[in-house]
C-alpha cells in the first residue's frame, strides 16, 4: 500500500494548530576553531531551554537522501511533506519565486543571464562582465518593452542581481522540461533548447516559444558592448503539487520575510501573510492570525545568511534574536510546535550542507528527551533519531491527533 | 534485488532458540505529572537490569511508518517480519480472532453488531441501546441455529461483548474487501456490502453471501425490542502471509493468554501452546517447550492494559511482574533474546500511540551499549538506533547466526 495514501485515509480533521518555525539553514558543525562549538550550543538561548525542559521530543533530519545537500526548494518541499524526489521543482521556477514572480501553473520559467557574444556569435563572456544590476534592469525593461508575446505564449521578464534575469512563458499546453541554451563554456555558441523528451507535444511547443523569444530578443541588445546575448538554464514548468490543505487537512499560512520562501509556500498552496519583516513581527502576526488557520509555516532566515557568510558569530547572535522573540509565539502556544531547519548551513563550509539539521516537538503527546538544551549534539540522543524531513509533517499530524488507528 | 528474497537467500538452518518477549504496549512517555518518568523508568527491575548488565544492544522500533498509530494486528505482524503495509489483516479477521475463532484461508470474517431498526428500516439505534452480553449470546444462538448456510456458503457466527459478535463466510473462491452495511450513522437505512473492485469476482460471491445472509438474519430478529437488524464491517478475507516457518527457517511457537495475539500468531503459523494464564507461567512452559520450538513468541498483555486505563502505577507494577517472572525464563537462556513492545500505549493517551518502541536485544553477540536500564531514554542511545519494526526478526536471525555472509 501507498504510504501517502494510507495517511490520507487515517488523516482526521481537527481543531489542533501546529506551528513549524524554520531557522533556515539553522544545523551546524562543531569544530576546533569554533571552540568544537556550533551555533546553537554557542548561543545563549534561556526561552528555548525553558521549552526544552517543559519536555520535548528531538531527533536529527535528513533533508533529501544522504549525503545530499539541498537547495532551498527540496529543503522546504521535504518540510512540508513533498519527497523532493518526487516532486522536483526546477530552478527557474525557484528563481522565479525568489524574485517574488507569482507563478501559474503550466508557466515555464527559465533562468537566464546576460553574456557576451562575438560577431560570430561565439560566447565571450559568461557572465557579460557582471554588469550592475542597473544595467540589467535597464536591458530587462527594454525587452519587456519589446517583446510581450511568442506567437500565443505571454512573456514575462523580470530582472534579478547583476546580469542574472528569469523569463516566465504563459500559455496554454506548454511544458518543460527543456535542455538549457548555455553551452557552459566560453568559445561556443548559444545551444537551441530542445525537449527533454523529444515526443512532447508540450516540451514541443515551448522549446519553439523559447526560441521564437531569442530570435526576438537579440536584436533588441545587439547594440550593448558587453550585455548582447543571455542564456538560459533549468528551464521547467511548475510542477504539479497536491495542495498542502487537502494532503494534510490543515489550513496553512506563510509567515515569511524573503520571496522564495514565500513562493514555495505558494507553491504548495499556503496563504501568504505579509507584513512582518522581523522574527518578533512574525510571531505578533501569529498571534494575530491565530484563529484564522491550522499550520503556520514561520521562517527565519538569518541563520543561514550567516552560515553562508561563515559569519559564526553573527549566526549565534540570530540564533539569540530568535530566541529572544520566541515567549510572543508562545503567548499562544500551538498544540505541536516545531523548531528545525530546511538544512545546515555549517559556518565552516560557507554554504547549504547534508549533514542532518536538529529538529525538536513539542505537544502534549510528545514526551520529554530529558535533555537539556536544543543542540546538535543533544538532538543525536533524542527519541526521533534520524529520519527524513519528508515525514516531520506526519510526526506533527500525530501529535496533533491527527490520524486513526491503523489496523485493528 | 528483492530484500525478503535476500535474507531468504543466506539463510542457514541453525539449532539456535530464539525467545521474543512482547511486552504489549510497554513503550511510554515521560510527563512532568508522572516526574518526567515512563513506567519502565519508575519500575524496580532488578532482573531486567541484571540482563543489561550482562549486555544488551538498545534501540526503539517504528511500529509501522512515522507518526502511524498499530492497531495490534499491525503491530504484532511488524514484530513477526512481515511488512504491515503490505500484509493487512481486516478488522472482522482481527475480532474473529479476538473471539477465538479459528479461521482458514479464504475465509471471510465481518465485525458485526446488533442495532435497532424502526419500521421502516431505518437505524434508530446503532448499538442496540448496547444489550447485555448474555442477549447477544442468545440472539447469536438463535441466528447459528436458523442460518448454517448460505448457498454453497457456510456462515459461522459468534457473539463477542455487549452489541458485537462476528460472522464468518467459509466457502470456495470467495474474497474480500467488501464495503461496510454500515452507514455509519442513524437516521438511514443499511447498506449493501459490495465488491472494493467490482470486476473481482470473488468480492461479487461474497458481496451476495453477505446480501442473503442479511436476507435470512432480518426476519430472525424481527421480534426483538432492541436488537432487531445489525450492522456489518470489516468484511475481508484473511489474508495469504508466507508461513514464518518457511520465511525464517525457525519452528515457531506461540505463548499468548489472550485469543487475539493467539490468533495473530496463527495467522503466520505458529503452534499455539495453551494453559498457562500468567507471564511465570508462561515462562514456565517455554522452559518444558525448550527442545520443542526454535522461536517462542511471549505475550504480556498488561503493560497494554492499563496503558490504556492511563493507569501508571498499575502499568509499574504489570513491568515488576514481568520483571520478577524473568529468571525463570533465564533458567535456559535462549541464544537470542528480544524484550520489546508491539507499539507504545502511553499512560497519558489511554490507548495506542506511534511513539517508538523500546527494544532490547541479548544474545552472546548483541555487545553491550554499556547502559545501566531498559528504558525509554536508554534505548534512544543504544546501537541499533530507530528502525522499523519489521527488521526486528532479522536482527534476531543475525544474533542468531543464521545468516550467511552476504557476497565476497
């Protein structure tokens, strides 16, 4: 039997509300120069002690598979219950939704970059010098000016850091994916993107869209010195995904401060609440909104800006600030409330990793760990162990009272 | 390659004994009300201690999937190595079961109950007001006496508590799933059982077993005050499971007091070995079967019990009985030894719950993870981690040396 299936028909609706606080990135590594300290064991955080010692349930997460470190997108779909295997969502669409792009589905979105080509039309330039994001800004509006359709399929630019862009097609029966038009080095020529599977009608019908918009949009910067071509990669449609409400029977909202998040929310259906744009606000607006939904997705990204800058010091100190504003979510405490990461962002390695990020629950129902603090270290000896992210959500499902009794 | 088929594979015939202690529902939660301790925790067990310090690998089990709730079919075929998603046992086979009887494969068993019917037909009462037991003997009698048969079908019926009894279908090329008569509420009529795949000609026999079965029961109640129609639920077929004694090359038998876990045990082919009514006596028994068996399942039912009167200080002391009972079992020591539980049943939940199991694990091969206790907290620091139940058995066979190297 389908495992998801299975929890579908053991899934009762009740009134319980579940909050799911994310501190991107939060999981992190100890080493020698570090004190053999993480963030987390560093940090002075006595409102999450506390929560810890009222009796929490702690184990370790693997985001995707073993060894994988993910992105954003599979870190925050396995959160919230999507195997990331499964339901892959391609970079354009993540890039989409971190510009704060509201996608469709069926929309294609490509990401796309400023390059520099020769007479012959021989990349010169990857990157087109790395031309200021004014500039980009500049081009992106002029193609926008120009170019509004391919043939049915609406066009939609939208300029993003120095010489990256995304380009959404919308239009009906349109699919990805499609093969990037990046030949990933310099001294070759822009590539066509074709179909990924060539009997496609779908894949068919954007790879001609895709290059009706380059044939239209190379005139329009033949004239710039560095920024006179662009390619594009990972050039997909939004996927399917079963809603989160009728997966889980629960309504959601977001309570995020950056786009992308916002977006993947989005993807999976949740409301986005706007407005906060600090912890503290976030959890007031939790507050605000308590009575209005069943799960609130709260995320937090400074741990993970510092873990990517291997800024220690600053990643401790967001850790505090979290903890800081953490007693205004608790005001109203939510029956099962976890604290966890999509990933780690371990300060020494600068960026997103696969090692396990610590996750605890608390509810009525989830017992007590008897540790001490909310750790790494500690969350190794938890009674969750480690287990995939993908199931988190079922673990709270449970602790909410969620499902029936499987079996006699 | 297919795991099943693998361990099949490297399995050798060995003399080893091998004793599966389940200790039903023993698993807990620590809550500030009980001092932050599970019944495990609390209890005096100084024989149970003694075997962990002789050595002892730890661990919990998921009983079927994160935040899954067993039934205690589910959970006992998990601790028996069958996977419980893909072997599902009905809720009528469970309760036939439950009462004791004896079913064949193919036979098709249904959850019944006895419910008012105004003239009309219509359910006024669900559970017949719940009659006495000694009513629902006597209407069971009267229906045994008038309906043997149902075409080529024979119909055995027995009477359980109160409102309940179950019907049993023996009879060739019949199947199950069916749908519930049961509608589920009062103010409707009852239903039809029909096929949960219409093209399944073995469902369409036994949709019309059930049908004339309805038929020919109705008139036989007609004149009672309170019970004059029933309810049916749970109509499927005792489903095919490989016999353990093929599956693990181990003689199985099983030690239970209690109908269900006998019948659970059947159901994989186990020998019932009947009499004894308290956990020393079972033990007593293991000791005179010793030369008899390979693998002795023990069941104690009462951890389960008042777990599920949410009564701590009587789920204690059900673990010290188990506890004092123990070095009788210890006069032969089997080679491998298993203490666990089929699922957790937490004083503070009264009933079952998905929080890991505790296990323990000693054999001349088991190492020591060096911990003083069997608990809840211990276990979550034991070697083997958390796993899913179904693995269990295969530890048991490893311990047991009965597995051959797997490749060079």
């Amino acid at each position: 039997m389908n495992l998801d299936n299975l929890y579908s028909e053991l899934t009762l609706k009740t009134s319980a509300k579940i909050a799911l606080v994310v501190l991107d990135g939060v999981g992190d590594i100890a080493i020698k120069e570090n004190g053999e300290m993480t963030p987390l064991e560093a940090a002075r955080t006595p409102n999450l002690d506390a929560l810890v010692a009222q009796g929490v349930a702690q184990g370790r997460m693997i985001p995707v598979a073993p060894g994988i470190t993910p992105g954003s997108g599979p870190g925050h779909l396995g959160l919230f219950g999507y195997d990331p295997l499964e339901f892959q969502v391609g970079r354009g669409v993540i890039e989409a939704l971190g510009l704060g792009l509201e996608l469709k589905p069926g929309d294609i979105a490509a990401r796309a970059n400023f390059c520099t080509l020769d007479k012959a039309g021989v990349i010169t330039d990857r990157r087109a010098g790395r031309i200021a994001t004014e500039v980009c800004q500049e081009l992106c509006g002029k193609l926008t000016k120009k170019i509004k359709k391919v043939g049915d399929v609406e066009v939609i630019i939208k300029a993003g850091k120095e010489h990256r862009f995304v380009v959404i097609f919308r239009g009906k029966g349109l699919e990805g994916p499609l093969t990037a038009t990046d030949p990933n080095r310099e001294g070759l020529k822009l590539l066509e993107a074709r179909p990924e599977n060539p009997k496609s009608a779908g894949q068919k019908k954007a790879a001609k869209a895709v290059a009706e918009f380059v044939k239209a949009a190379l005139p329009v910067l033949a004239s710039h010195s560095k920024a006179n071509g662009f390619l594009m990669r990972g050039i997909a449609h939004q996927p399917e995904i079963p809603l989160f409400q009728d997966r889980y029977l629960l309504k959601p909202a977001c309570l995020a401060v950056y786009p992308m998040y916002k977006g993947l929310a989005q993807l999976v259906g949740m409301t986005k609440i706007e407005g906060p744009t600090t912890i503290a606000q976030q959890f007031e607006r939790y507050l605000a909104e308590y009575a209005n939904y069943d799960f609130f997705f709260i995320h937090f990204k400074y741990t993970d800006k510092y873990g990517e800058d291997g800024n220690f010091e600053a990643k401790r100190k967001a850790i505090e600030e979290f903890d800081a504003a953490l007693p205004i979510l608790l005001q109203k405490k939510p029956d099962v409330l976890a604290i966890t990461g999509d990933h780690s962002t371990p300060c020494p390695m600068k960026g997103h990793s696969w090692h396990p990020q610590p996750v605890l629950i608390h509810s009525a129902f989830s017992g007590s760990d008897k540790l001490d603090r909310f750790t790494e270290t500690g969350a190794n000896l938890g009674s969750l162990g480690v287990f995939e992210a993908k199931f988190l959500i079922r673990y709270l499902q449970a602790n909410a009272r969620m499902f029936d009794k499987f079996g006699a």
